[in-house]
C-alpha cells in the first residue's frame, strides 16, 4: 500500500500541537514547547538516518517545503549526495580566507604565549618562503594534500628539520581554519596515518646531529683561553659553561633575577623551554663572572646582565664569535651542556636525576616525576660547585687533574 503524500493542510498546520506532524515522503513539521514551527526533513542515505532542517514556517510555506524537499531528496537518491553535507560545505565556501590571512590570525591570536617575539617571526618568515609561494593566496578550504606535498617534497631529503617544522606549522594553521568555520575536513597536513605514508622518517633522510662538544678532559684548559678573551662575552661563554644554562636563558638574564647573598639564579618560566620557574645554584666561580660582568656594564642601571649594545643583551653570535677568536671551531656554546653531563656521569657519584635536574631536563618518567615535586636545589648545589672547581683549576704539568679527582672524592 503506497505512503500517503500531502497529508498536511493549512488548518492541520494551524492547529498542530506540539511534536512532529508528517506530510509524507520524509517532510515533517516540527512543533516545539513554545509553539515554534519549523518544517525537518527525515531521509536515509547508505543505510544512515539523516535529518535536515529546511526553515521556520514564517519563512518557508508548506508549498516551499514540499519542493525543497523533494529537490533533496532527488539529490540525495539519484546523485547519492548528502543534503547535509552539500549545504555545510556551501557555507564553508561562502565565508573561506585565504591560507595567508588564517595563518596571520593564527600567529596574532598565539604570540602572546610563545616565548619570545623571535617564535613569532620564524614562523612567518617559514611560511612566507615556502608555503605562501604555492598557496598563500588560495581559500584556505581548496588546500589539499597535493598542494600540501608540492610544499614540502621538495624540501624533506634536504631540509628535513625545517620541513618538519614547516609541516606542523601549516597542519596548526588549517585545524585553526577548520574550528573557525573556513574548512572543513580531515587536515591534509598530519603526519599519522596520512603522511607518513607519502615521505620517509626524518630519522631515515637526515641523521640527527648533535651539537659539537668539548671532552670534560679538556675543559680546565679550555677555561684558561677562555679567561684570556677580554669582553663581556667571554664572561657570559663562562656563566654558561659553569651553569650548564642553555645560551638564550644566559643572554635573557636580568640582575633582578640574581640572588647574590643566596647564590641563586631564579629563571623566569617565560624564558624556560619547558615553560615553568628554574632555579639555578651559583657557584663561587659562577658569581664571580657574574661580578665581572657587572664591573663592564655601561651603567648602574643597566638591567641585563650580559650587555652587548647600551642597554641590550648579547647575541648568540657574540658566543660564537669568542669561540672563533679561539680557533675553536669544533665545539658550540650549547654543547658545553653535554660536557658537563658527560663529566657528572663519567667523573662524580652524583645522582642521574640531580644531573638531569642541573640540566632543566623534564623527567620522561610520569611516576617518577609524580614523586618528585621538588628542585633539589641544595644537592644541585653541590654537583655546581664540584663542576665550578673541577671546570676552573687549571691540570698540572704532565696531564694529572687534580680538581678531576678532588671532584671524584667530594662527590
């Protein structure tokens, strides 16, 4: 027995009550508690119940209904096209921006928590020389994986670290585009499950380099030629090395941060890379480049530690530049910490976890971490100044450190 069609009339529409009221071929009208009416049409589509509203009955007449219902339903059935899905991406297309302006917004709108100002230009300056050329301008919703591999193939086998940052940029940028409205669809930028399977491992093109570093053996002599090199940035190299701090937290430093009659340097967590307060103990030999570099600044007001211009931090280049003055070429400002974590394995008693903690490194361990909840900054102190006196004492005649093992006995 075929289903009755146009079973509502002006008068049934007048009088529904609240509920569903069925006209026939899957067109209801929808009465809500406050007496709202409104037309839905009910359709399946490969085995799936969908529902699509079609309007309020202030805008839309039983005639309209039927006819966008039936128009539907047509597309649905002979073109096998979702009504749903057409209409959502319809309105994607009507309010997309091109890839450009999403990733300006999406920078404006993450500044303020990233580090520095620096973050925020690498990441323009990264998508302005290799994604902009290709699809800068393009609505944000046309980017595909195509456009996406024309981008970064090129790059993979012979940038691979900058690809993979480049990569992860334009994947932040487009889920960005797709929460706001301006896309939709899977991200065709993630790795798992749909990249990987088009580009190699970073790890199979491009062996990971680790910064060139000084053997712990020759630091006592490295520390005499340091000493030798007149300049602020010779003292800021020796902080650093004494300190085991990465390069930017040492430039960064400001004397607001130091606590000389504690012998404690308080890193702000802005400044940290895993982005929480470190506090760092000062040794004799660390506060006494610390007095020297005071003794060099331009005024009694200067707020960084180690300036470089009136007024203005270092540069990572002036670390580097004390290095090539020394014709050492072989070894790098940030390597120094893998001296010291070698000599503190290798050479002292002293607890991984204390050595990793003099390290800022966050324990990868959950439980472990789960317990320790403080900085063990005493014990810290400890492995800092055995570091301190081991790194400064210059080895005797012959090739014997002493302070190796008056470090070994102490530890």
């Amino acid at each position: 027995m075929p289903r009755k069609i146009h079973r509502l009339t002006a008068l049934a529409i007048k009088n529904a009550g609240r509920g569903m009221h069925a006209d026939g071929n899957g067109l209801y009208l929808q009465v809500s508690e406050t007496g709202g009416k409104s037309w839905i049409l009910r359709y399946m589509l490969e085995g799936r119940a969908r529902e699509m509203g079609l309007g309020s009955l202030t805008l839309v007449s039983l005639k309209e209904a039927r006819d966008k219902a039936q128009a539907l339903r047509k597309q649905a059935h002979e073109h096998r096209i979702d009504p749903v899905d057409a209409r959502r991406a319809s309105r994607v297309r009507a309010v997309t921006l091109p890839f450009r302006d999403c990733a300006n917004a999406y920078i404006e709108a993450h500044k303020a928590g990233w580090r520095n100002a620096k973050h925020a230009d690498q990441w323009g300056n990264t998508l302005e020389t290799y994604a902009y050329p290709v699809f800068g301008d393009l609505p944000v919703n046309q980017i595909d994986t195509a456009l996406v591999m024309r981008v970064l193939e090129p790059l993979w086998r012979k940038k691979t670290e900058t690809a993979s940052r480049l990569r992860g940029r334009i994947e932040s940028v487009l889920s960005w585009a797709t929460v706001r409205g301006y896309r939709e669809g899977e991200n065709p930028a993630r790795w798992r499950g749909h990249l990987d399977k088009l580009l190699p491992k970073r790890s199979k093109v491009q062996a990971v380099r680790h910064h060139p570093a000084l053997p712990y053996a020759d630091m006592p002599d490295f520390m005499v030629a340091l000493k030798e090199q007149a300049g602020v940035a010779s003292l800021a190299l020796q902080f650093a090395i004494l300190t085991a701090a990465r390069t930017q937290e040492v430039l960064g430093m400001h004397w607001d941060e130091i606590d000389l009659a504690q012998a404690v340097w308080t890193v702000p967590a802005g400044r940290m890379k895993a982005g929480r307060e470190h506090r760092v103990p000062l040794s004799p030999a660390a506060v006494r480049a610390l007095k020297a570099a005071k003794e060099l600044c331009s005024d009694d007001r200067v707020e960084v530690v180690f300036e470089g211009r009136p007024k203005q931090p270092l540069s990572t280049a002036a670390l580097t530049a004390v290095l090539k003055r020394m014709n050492r070429r072989d070894v790098t400002p940030h390597g120094f910490r893998s001296t010291f974590r070698d000599w503190a394995a290798e050479q002292t008693a002293f607890p991984r976890e204390i050595a990793e903690a003099a390290l800022a490194h966050i324990l990868t361990n959950k439980a472990e971490a789960a317990y320790q909840r403080g900085d063990l900054l005493e014990r810290r102190r400890k492995l800092m100044t055995a570091w301190g006196r081991y790194a400064t004492t210059p080895r005797k005649k012959g090739g014997s450190v002493t302070a190796l093992n008056a470090a070994r006995r102490k530890a």
